[in-house]
DNA sequence: CAAATACTTAACCACTTGGTTTATTTTTTG
DNA sequence: CAAAAAATAAACCAAGTGGTTAAGTATTTG
C-alpha cells in the first residue's frame, strides 16, 4: 500500500520538520542564494549545514548549481503541493470544529 | 515568521512524515478508533504501532481516552492549522510559477 | 477466582540523524 | 604559480527512531 520507505510525501515532511531547514527555505523565497551566505546565520559547521541541503534537495525543495567555486541554491516548492493537499484534507476537522474537542464538547454539554 | 521556536511545527511535521501515521490518522477522520482495531492493518507489534501513537499524542494530533481496558483514539487536526499555515506561505511559488523551474524558463528562453 | 483481553513497560538491537574534525577538490586571486 | 576561498568527502560519535521479544498491569469474562 504505502510502505514504500522513501516516499515523496515522507521526504517532503521530514524535510520541513527541522527549523535549520524551515529557515532555509524562507530565507529562499526571497531568492537564490550562495550556501556559504545561507549558511553563516546558523551555528554549525559548513559540512553539517550542507547535510540539510542535502535533505531539502532529496525532498526536492532546493535545486543547487555551481557557479565557479560557489554553490547557488534556490527554493523549488513544487513537492510543498502534495504535502499541502494532504493537509488540506484535515482542514475541515479544524475548521468545522469536528475534532476531538469538539466531539467533546457536544458529548459533554 | 517563525519566530516561535519550531517545536510544535517540528514535532507536528515529524508526525505526518512517517506512512503508518499517516494512515491513522486517515482512518481516525472516520471517527474514534480502538487502538487494537487501529493497528490490526499494520504489519508490526502492538508496542510498535503503540510508539507511533505516542509519536502522533505528543503532536497533539490523537487522544487517546482509556474505557475500561481498551484505548480509544480520537483525531485532533488543530495543530495541522499551524502546519497547514506554514504552507501556505510557499503557495504563491508552486501556484504563481515562480519557483527554480519558472526562473530557469524566464532566464533561458 | 482464573483465564483471557487490551494494552504498557522494559530491555534490547540495527539503522538513521545531526553534529564534529580533518583532509581534499575545485576555482579564483595576488 | 602559490595561497585563499568555497564547498565536498571521509571518518567518527552521541542520540534518536523504529522495530523486536518478554514480562507486567488493569479489566473483563467464564
């Protein structure tokens, strides 16, 4: 069924799951950006900011080219539809109060 | 914007990024669910699919009432609002077209 | 009360994740 | 050309994840 290990949509949320790579991606929506430029704000090692890079690009939400010596990364939020779609799907449990909380309080009155 | 420490979006985002969670809470949207019956489609042991509940409780997403000795789990959408949020923020780029792949049509015609 | 039921807890294991440091590679610049 | 810069690769480590089996705890039922 859906036991495929590598699955787009498990890439996709484990992706987004990390707040380093959270960050990456809305520091590139404003527009490509060379790694080392992206990489100064946080606090750790330019081999391990590149490991994040490395799971935004397998989820597909970073594409990288180099230029000369620099690598430009640049945001590709395509992926982000599906994951947004499964989500979207829940939206009337939040929105017509249908959720547990709900359920509870029309058992409890 | 996320100024908030990531920690519910992290733990919430974690959640959905595993196909058995998934699955659960899919099948909790058709309503209250006993954790038996839950993991019946799910080719592990009980403590396993337990751990995957817990990982889905500790995201707020399932309730998980006891009534005599079985365990009954309810869906809880409200923390996907946040994630859903989060989102759509990056809708306009797979929408208005100007992720990666828009840029490089516009920048190679 | 004894046994079955529905779970949890505990202990363990293999693998992954997120980080480190050190060394290399590639490219630019003095 | 030699040194600096940008980033990767490799080797390593601690902690977390996802699974197991075995044992324990409530609760219901025969």
């Amino acid at each position: 069924m859906n036991a495929v290990p590598g699955a787009p949509l498990d890439r996709v949320f484990h992706a987004i799951s990390d707040p380093t790579r959270r960050s990456v991606l809305a520091r590139l929506s404003g527009g490509e950006q060379a790694l080392g430029v992206l990489a100064a704000p946080h606090d750790m090692s330019l081999p391990a900011f590149s490991k994040h890079i490395r799971v935004l690009e397998q989820a597909g939400l970073v594409h990288t080219v180099k230029r000369g010596r620099t690598h430009y990364c640049s945001l590709n939020a395509e992926p982000m539809k599906a994951a947004s779609e499964w989500l979207a799907y829940y939206r009337k449990f939040w929105e017509s109060r249908l959720d547990s909380l709900d359920t509870f309080l029309k058992e409890n009155p």
